[in-house]
C-alpha cells in the first residue's frame, strides 16, 4: 500500500518537471530582465557616455575588428597560457611530492595556505619592483595567481589514493617514480582538473589586473583605456569577451572531465 501511495506523487512530479520550463528558456529570460532593467536605469539615471546594452551590442561589430583590440586579446591570451603551462609544470610537481611526503606536507603546507589566501593586487608592487613594468611582471603574477590552488589540489588528490592500489604496486616491486606516475597521478587526476579549473579564472584575473596596475598592451589595459576616455561601450565587449573565456573554459574542463572521468561526474551529480 505505501508503494502504491508513492508512485502517484511521483508521476505528478515526473509531470510538473516535463511541463516546467528548460534550464536554457529560464537563463535567457533571465538575462533578457537583466538587460532590460540596465538598458531602463543607465537610460533614465545616468550621464550618456555610460554603457547600455543598445550601445554595447551596436558597438561589437566595430571593435572586434580593430587591430589594436585583437593584439590586446591575443597578448593577454598568450600570457595566460605561458603562466598557466609553468604553474600547471610547478604546480603538479610539488603537490605530489606534497601529498605523498609528511616531511614535505607539514614544512609547506601552511606557506602554501598563505600564498593561496594572498590577494593578487598585493604583490603587484613587488612583482614591477622585481620585474619592471613589463610583460615579465604579468608573467610572474600569473604564475602566482594559479600556482597555488594547482598545489592544494593535487596535493589533496595525492593524499587520497587508495592504500591497497599502493600496496599491489609495492608487492609488484615498482618503484616511488612508477608509482607515482602509474597510480597516484592518475587517482589524482579529478583533483588536478579542479585545481586547473580555479588556476585558469585567478590566472586570467591576475593577468588583467597587471595590465592595469602596469598599463602594458592586453586586454585589461584595452578596457582600462577605453573607461578612461569615456569609451564605456567599447570598453564593455572587452569585459564580455573576458566572461565569454572564463564561461568557454569552463565548458570545456566539464566536456573533458566527462571524456576522461564519466564516473567522477556522476558521483558528482553533474550531466
């Protein structure tokens, strides 16, 4: 009797999400009302220079064709990466070595915290000091941007391999390094992507804020110069083309996470 009390409130349940709207309709109304409500308040409070989405949708054709904006994105672009392959190289290396050494984990451990937990727009001045103001100085803030978390992650993924998967190896005779590559690095390997994932958004904040601390060519000084001689529109697509990276990045970890580790995402509860 309690089951056939059950499966009617399941199947009207079944039903009111069959009728409820798609997860992509209630985004897109949503955005519409943001647009809306911004296009209302900057039309009706605020000086004309400011932007509004009429404005800032009349003015993407025209920018992003302009050679200086394009150089802009592909100099910020080509930073990110440069930081992110020496942070990814640094950072894996040491959380392994981190998550599989006591000695190692206890005397870092608590630096590694305090880096982490560091605001980037605080070692601005010590990065230009040590490297001048120029793109050195993005490079290096960079790296310290997605050092850190790559390094908890792995760390803690390290840390996490099953003791029998180490026991077979050691019974099989392989040594630390097989090891450490054959199991822990791969048991680690959901760790890494989410460690990665936190890395790419710090590093592409961090090399957007040098540029402004800076004033060197990317994309963060483009939308700095464009703000300060009342270009608010065309300083906007840059913001838009920098949340349309960190949106396409994060697209892509989910697509390659589901490739790679299909189980991982369904203990996660991820489609």
């Amino acid at each position: 009797m309690a089951e056939l009390a059950v499966r009617p409130i399941e199947i009207s349940a079944a039903r009111a999400r069959r009728r409820a709207p798609g997860a992509a309709v209630l985004r897109l109304a949503a955005g519409l009302v943001i647009l809306l409500i911004w296009q209302g308040v900057v039309g009706a409070l605020a000086p004309a220079y400011v932007a509004k989405p009429s404005g800032v949708i009349a003015a993407i054709p025209e920018v992003i064709v302009k050679p200086e904006f394009l150089d802009a994105t592909a100099q910020t672009l080509v930073a990110v990466a440069e930081g992110l392959g020496i942070a990814l190289a640094l950072g894996t290396v040491i959380g392994l070595v981190m998550g599989r050494s006591i000695i190692v984990e206890r005397s870092l451990r608590h630096y590694v915290n305090g880096f982490y937990a560091v605001p980037m727009i605080v070692v601005l001045p010590l990065v230009s000091l040590w490297f001048g103001y120029t793109g050195a100085a993005r490079l290096a803030t960079i790296v310290f941007a997605g050092l850190f978390s790559i390094i908890v992650n792995v760390a803690d993924g390290a840390k996490s391999v099953s003791q029998e998967y180490l026991e077979v190896a050691r019974s099989f005779g392989s040594g630390r390094l097989r090891t450490m590559i054959d199991i822990v690095l791969p048991s680690a390997t959901p760790y890494f992507l989410a460690g990665f994932r936190l890395a790419a958004g710090r590093a592409l904040l961090g090399a957007v804020v040098a540029e402004f601390y800076t004033a060197i060519g990317g994309l963060g000084f483009f939308i700095l110069y464009q703000s300060r001689t009342y270009h608010h529109n065309e300083a906007f697509v840059g913001v838009l083309l920098l949340a349309a990276f960190g949106v396409g990045f994060e697209l892509l970890i989910n697509r390659t996470t589901r490739r790679l580790l299909p189980w991982y995402r369904r203990d996660e509860g991820v489609d």
